[in-house]
C-alpha cells in the first residue's frame, strides 16, 4: 500500500520516522530503500537527528547514507529486532543463580558458576560467545559432609566461597579433622565456613586445578550459627557479611571481619588412598578480629535500618574505607558505613550515612538522588606552576524518585575535584569521586522505569564506558553514549535538538530487549557488545548486531562441566 503512493510522499512519510523506523522501513523492500538511500535531503535530514559531528565534508549521497548507517549501529538503533542470543544449558546441572557471581579483573571477564547440590565453584572464561572452563574449587570439607555453596566473590587474586557444611555421620568420619571437630562443636545442623582459594599458575590444566601445595585458608562462624549469610564482601585483609537470623527476620546485623594469620595448619592427608603420596592441600585455619557494624536484635524493632530489612548485598568502596549496603528491590546502594580501622572511643559506630543528595533535576525542580559509583572520570593536570590545581571529573548513574507523584528517573551525573597539583597524586580512583556533594545532571537515561521487583534493576558497564545495560526481571535497557562528550557536557552539540530536554541536557534513547527468563546478575564481556546474564534458565549470552538483518536466535547448547571428584 505504501509503495502505490508517489516518490515524494513515500520521502516526506520516511522523514518524519524517527531513525529507527526509517532503517527498518528502507530494509523492508528493495524500493523503499532505494528511495530512502537515494534523496540527499532526507538522508541529511535523518543525519541532523542522530548523534554525531555535523561536519561530513563533500560527501556523495550514497557516502552520507553510509555514514547514516554507521551512526545507528554505533547508538543501537533496532537492536531490539536485531541481536543474537544464546541460551547455555549445562545438561543435568541446574545454575544456583544466587550463589554464582562474575569476576572482574582489570578488563577481563569472568564468572564463578556454581550448580545446585555440587561442592565445586568452577571458573569460566566467556568469550566471543564461548565459554571455556578454566579452574575448579572445590571445598576441602566436601570428603568429610555435605557441601552447600551459598555465596562466591573474587577479590586479592584469590576465589572465596561461602559455605555450608554438614557432616557425614559415618564409622570411618575422622572426628579430629579441622571442618569435622568444629562443625560438630557448633551445630549438628550444620556450620558456615569461609574458604580462600588461591589461583592457580596459568600453566595449571583445568583436570589438577590446585598447584602443588596448594594453600586453602579456612574461616569459621561459631557465633553465628542461627544465622544465614545474605551476602559476602571481600577487602585485601578484611571482608563482611551480612546475617540474618534464620527464624526473626527482623534479627540481622552486618559483621566486619579483619584477617589474622594463624600458626595453625593441618595437611589434609588422612585419606586412605592417599597414603604414601603427599597431598596437594594445604589447609590453614585462620584466625580474625570480628567488629559487628550493625545490630538490629532489639526485640522485633527496626529502627537501624530504617523499616528496611537486611542488606541483601554489601561491597567495599573507596579503597575499604566504607562498606555499602544494597537492600531488596532497590537498584543503588541506600547507606554507606564509614570504616575505620582504629575507630576513636566516642566514635557512634553504629551511624550509617544515606545515600542521598540533592540534585536541581530542571529550573523548577530538584530532587534526592541515590547515586552509584562513578564507572568514567578524567584528569586535567595543572600547568606545574605555584599554587596550580588539578581537575578531576567523575561521572556516575544517579537515580531520583518524585516525593509526591512517585515518578522515578535515572540521570548522569558530574562531579568535580580541584586538588592542587603538587598534592594530587594523577591516579584516577573512580571510588573517590563518590565523597562529593555537588553533582550536576549531564544526561537523562529515558525509558528508564523503577520497577518494585525484590531484584530491584541491575547495572552494568562495558569495558571502554560506551554502553549501559540495566536489566529489571525479564527486561535489559541498553544505552549507547560518549562519556567523554557528557562529561564535558556537549560543549560541541554532539547530541541533536531534538533530544534536548527542559533541563538543557539529551536524553539518551534506550534498546529494549524482552527475554523469557528472570534476570539475576549481568555483565559486558571484553566485547562492548557483548552481554553475559545469569538467570533462572541458565547462563545467556547477547550478542548485539545491529547489522540490518533483524535476526533474533536463541540456541540451546549443551556444556558438559567435568565432575569433582567426592
């Protein structure tokens, strides 16, 4: 119908779609797009309402609509229809999507996945739409009980692992061994035991995963067997859990660790068949200072955490300076707790500090924003002379809810620093830039809705900065941008008109991917369009192409993961 229409209102219908629409519909049939490719006007037109430098020289029309292209799949445009996934099974493993995490090491991404009712962690490579098994943990205790893996994290170089230990009561149980004698002094039910696993050398083969001698730190948690850890956060020599009592759910307090080397070590060789050869293990029980930062056992009363419950996910920040705390269904840390590491005598330990600042969102309005940590930032050095100061920008994701009408938005947000240049140290820590109180709104994340799921949305950061994904249930929103430009707010009008709001800054258009599986953790991979998510189906890898082709696949492939030996 629309091809029995003349040329020139088939061009004035395609100028009025947004540029999305107008690449699907010049790749619907062989004369739309000749049409669409072929008016220099339009294709000017669509150029001036995408982002980009308006500066293409003299260019042919065929060259410009090239450019056109190149522009829309850099900001996303269709990737919805256009994107490939794979879903990854693991035969007759079913992922434990809570106790599984990802690993970040410099640029390089990992993931600890753990399997429901196997003691072993095993760490993955994800690549290029692959995956490939590189090490497996295995808790010591898993010869001597029953081995529920809870939590995982990665942090010093090394894998820790969370755990339930139950064990077999049995004729040949060995009642003297460390994980036995404490489990059964504690609670016949069961103990949590925090193991440290050092990573192996790179030459390691994945079938003997631990080098000789291999050195396995070994934490326990006498006095808190009545209660369930909710999260685990790790530190150089310090980490903290978060408790909450297996019977009151109002009982819950947030534990900080400090690690003290212990003389007491016991080489784990009583196996039978190990006799006459040396084990590879090396178990060392560890001692530690416990400092309890939050305590809300008051007699079924909530005041410490505001009616909020207990966080349900804690990490570092700022070099381990201060603890955040993640509640249910909530998508930025709420409270921050302040560490010190000799806290004077009149010092309130039990202060936390909201999460809250005050940001002029529009002329007329401002509103308290939750912000995260900045994920960019930039170093302007002083010119070396007297009295010189440096400038530092961070930029971060900040999240507002109207108080009275209940909208929410989330924002990019800037904030400055101006050391003097003989004091400043040049070294960009993006978990610094969170002390600041002056934050300035630099882009709007449109489309973004808070939805009231216990996950809350979750965030991530490709390596290079240019995406954001947040996923919320069986949603991912993923926003193409330039940090460097938003950072600099715009000063060269990167962004067009069209996308300016009343407050002066764009509004970054989202691509809207539906999948059909609940969305616990995500991830970019070394590939800035590449997305890894743990979910309730199993492991799920996008691949976002926004080549024109609108293919939309989702393959099941089998991974066989080796079996640990019991």
């Amino acid at each position: 119908m629309l091809l029995s229409l003349p040329p020139e209102l088939i061009q004035l219908i395609l100028r009025s779609c947004e540029a999305p629409a107008f690449l699907q519909a010049a790749y619907s049939c062989h004369a739309l797009f000749n049409l669409a490719s072929s008016s220099r006007d339009l294709v000017l037109f669509q150029l001036s309402q995408t982002p980009g430098a308006a500066d293409w020289g003299p260019s042919t029309t065929r060259q410009l609509f090239q450019l056109l292209l190149q522009r829309c799949q850099k900001q996303l445009f269709g990737v919805e229809y256009q994107y490939e996934g794979k879903l990854i099974e693991f035969k007759d493993k079913v992922l434990d999507t809570r106790a599984s995490s990802f690993v970040h090491e410099g640029d390089a991404r990992h993931s600890l996945l753990v399997f429901k009712g196997d003691p072993t962690v095993y760490l993955v490579g994800i690549h290029n739409g692959a995956l490939s098994l590189q090490q497996r943990f295995t808790s010591p205790a898993s010869k001597f009980g029953y081995v529920e893996i809870l939590h995982t994290t990665f942090a010093n170089g090394e894998v820790y692992v969370l755990h339930r230990f139950r064990p077999k009561f049995d004729r040949e149980l060995d009642l003297n061994h460390p994980f036995v004698k404490k489990a059964l002094q504690s609670n016949f039910q069961g103990k949590i035991y925090l193991t440290c696993h050092p990573l192996p050398d790179e030459s390691s083969d994945v079938d003997d995963p631990e080098p000789e001698k291999s050195r396995v730190e070994l934490y326990g948690f006498p006095e808190q067997s009545s209660y369930e850890p909710l999260s685990l956060a790790v530190h150089d020599d310090q980490f903290a859990i978060s408790w909450q009592h297996m019977q009151y759910s109002h009982d819950h307090q947030v534990v900080l660790y400090t690690i003290k080397l212990s003389n007491e070590s016991e080489e784990e060789d009583d196996d039978p068949q190990a006799k006459g050869n040396k084990s590879k293990e090396q178990i060392v029980v560890m001692q530690y200072r416990s400092h309890v930062l939050r305590d809300t056992d008051n007699g079924g009363d909530d005041r410490g955490s505001d009616g909020r419950g207990a966080p349900v996910r804690i990490e570092f920040n700022d070099r381990g300076q201060q603890l955040l705390y993640h509640y249910r269904g909530k998508t930025l840390y709420e409270s921050f707790h302040r560490i010190y590491r000799a806290p004077p005598v009149r010092q309130t330990i039990h202060t936390v500090s909201e999460n809250a600042c005050r940001v002029t969102f529009r002329s007329d309005l401002s509103l308290s924003f939750s912000i995260g940590i900045p994920f960019f930032g930039t170093h302007q050095p002083g010119d070396g002379t007297l009295g010189s100061r440096c400038r530092w920008r961070y930029l971060a994701v900040g999240i507002a809810t109207h108080r009275i009408n209940h909208w929410s938005v989330a924002c990019l947000l800037r904030s400055e620093a101006f050391p003097q240049s003989h004091h400043c140290g040049h070294n960009l820590n993006l978990e610094r830039g969170r002390r600041f109180d002056e934050w300035q709104i630099m882009a709007q994340l449109g489309g973004f809705q808070e939805h009231s799921t216990s996950l809350g949305s979750l965030i991530a950061y490709s390596n290079q900065k240019t995406r954001i994904a947040m996923a919320s249930w069986k949603t991912i929103s993923i926003w193409a941008l330039e940090p460097h430009r938003l950072i600099e707010g715009d000063e060269d009008n990167f962004y067009p008109a069209s996308w300016q709001t009343s407050g002066g800054y764009p509004e970054l258009r989202p691509a809207i991917i539906h999948l059909d599986a609940v969305c616990s953790q995500l991830q970019f991979t070394e590939n800035e369009n590449e997305l890894v998510a743990i979910t309730d189906r199993g492991l799920m890898l996008l691949l976002l192409k926004p080549d024109g082709r609108s293919i939309q696949v989702f393959e099941k492939q089998g991974i066989e993961i080796p079996k640990s030996e019991d």
